[in-house]
C-alpha cells in the first residue's frame, strides 16, 4: 500500500515528512511525499488569511487532502489552527521533539545591546521580560536564511525551536538552550500532526498506530488553550504541556509586547481539554483578555 503525503516543500517540512513516512515504512506501508506550495511560501501578507498567520501554512495542503488529491498531510503542529477544518482529523501526533527554543549566536557571549533577530511576537516578548539587555530585530525566513543571516552579521543572535534544528541536522557553533521560565513555547512545538480524511477509516487504522499518547495528550492541551482565548493569529502566548501521572499539566503564560506585564497559569486535570480550560480560564481573568485584544487591534 502507497500513501501520499502532503507537505510543504522547505528543507524542514520535507524532513517531517520524511519522519512520518520512516514510521510508515516500518509498519509496511510506502509513502510518498508531495511537496505543496502554501501562501506563507509565497508570500501572501497575514491579511489575506481568514485564519490567521496558521492558515497561512496549512490551507492548500489541508485542501488537497480534503479533494483526495494526497492521503496524509504532515504538519508541524504549532502551524494548526485550533479548529479541525471540516472532514478531516488529526491522526496521529507522533513521538515528539525537544519542544523548548534555542538561543543561536555569533559570539560564545552576548554583551549589552546585542541585536536578537525572531519574528514571533512571543519569542520577542519574553525576551523583553527575561533579557532587557537585548534588543529584539524581526528577521524572518527559514532556518538556513536565518542562520545566514547571523553569519553575516545582520543580527547578533537568533532564537529556533530545537526540534527544527534537530530535524535538519544542524548543531550550531554557540547555543544555548532557552529554560521554560524564560522561554515557553508556542503551543505545539516540537510535535507533529498528522491530518487524515475523517471518512477514510483504512487510511486512519494505519496512521493512528503513529500516535503517541503524552505527545497527543501534550498536543490536544495546548491546541486547547489557544482555542479557549481565541487564537488564530499571532500572538505573545506559551503554553507547554506534559502528561502526569495524574493527568495532564498546562503552563501558559500570555506577554505584553514590550513585556512589562505577563500573566500565567498553571493546571492540572486528568483530561487535556479540562487542563487546558482551567488555564485559559487563569489566564483570561488575569489580564491575559486585555493584552490579546491589544495585540490583536495593533496587527
């Protein structure tokens, strides 16, 4: 049996893909990656995505999937938009990778003032918070044209995820691995989804064998307190969870921009969607609601 996969076709989707169709292979089943062209590949302003900077990603890929044109599609998760698109499901979120980020720099030392090139809006604000010392600078592009332009010397420092730097193979000269109370994740992070047709119950029998569950539990929370405070968009919001063995804890932290206000929440529930509700519930009555609506006018 041959599933095709589709993916976008930068180095580091091709290499989850890949990731996917080796767990594949070792259930006996052949897959074939079909790399698609999304609108954040070419460009297309935030604007033009009714959802959001995620959409951006995953539309044309969930798309196809939905037209029967591939059988899988492979996601990193923090990419998804917090609503399953209609007809199709999640499969399966394999064993996932270091969620945490990075800190990449020129230098084994950064000194005072050193410029940090992200384009997340939470990256940036909790480097305010954490690092005042730091001077934040957008820089976007994938993981190579951000590591190029580090060693040319357009910024000092650059903060990656480092599952995407695992993935590709690539153990930079001078890093630094970032703490959770510094820096919290995007929800996501590290993990894959795997999508499938919600009728395609063969399909689903196969993919589901992929699935790892403190990684889909971990998922499903996280996914859940972006959903519960309305995400969809960029924002300043972390949120990292792990299986217990009581269930299922959620930290989450939304940050002012500049960060000079940060409000966080911690839960624990035997259900992830119960761990995640409980957060997000934190979150909102602290102040969280006032800084997303902030962000979310200003964008």
């Amino acid at each position: 049996m041959k599933l095709r996969i589709g993916t976008r076709g930068s180095k580091l989707a091709m290499a989850q893909a890949r990731e996917v169709a080796a767990g594949l292979a070792a259930l006996g089943v052949e897959g074939e990656l079909v790399p698609i062209a999304t609108s954040g590949d070419r460009g297309v302003p935030l604007s033009s995505s009714p959802a959001g900077a995620k959409g951006l990603f995953v539309a044309e890929i969930v798309r196809a999937l939905q037209n029967g044109d591939v059988d899988l599609a492979v996601h990193s998760a923090k990419d998804l938009p917090s609503e399953d698109p209609s007809a199709v499901v999640v499969g399966a979120v394999p064993r996932r990778a270091d969620p945490f980020d990075v800190l990449v720099t020129r230098e084994p030392t950064l000194g005072e003032g050193a410029l940090v090139g992200t384009s997340a809006l939470r990256r940036r604000a909790q480097l305010a918070r954490s690092r005042p010392e730091l001077r934040a600078r957008d820089l976007r592009g994938n993981v190579d044209t951000r590591l190029r332009k580090l060693a040319e010397g357009e910024v000092d420092a650059v903060v990656l995820a480092a599952a995407g730097l695992a993935r590709l193979g690539i153990t930079p000269e001078h890093w630094t691995p970032l703490p959770l109370d510094e820096m919290v994740p995007a929800p996501g992070q590290g993990a894959l989804a795997v999508q499938a047709r919600a009728n395609d119950r063969a399909v689903l029998d196969i993919v589901r064998q992929l699935d790892d569950e403190r990684s889909r539990a971990a998922f499903e929370a996280e996914r859940g307190v972006v959903a519960a405070v309305g995400g969809g968009c960029a924002l300043p919001l972390g949120a990292y969870a792990e299986r217990r063995a009581q269930g299922v804890r959620v930290l989450a932290v939304v940050v002012r921009p500049d960060g000079t206000d940060l409000v966080w929440a911690q839960a624990e529930a035997a259900a992830p969607a119960d761990a995640a509700a409980e957060a997000a519930a934190t979150l909102l009555s602290g102040g969280a609601a006032e800084i997303l609506a902030e962000v979310r006018a200003a964008s």
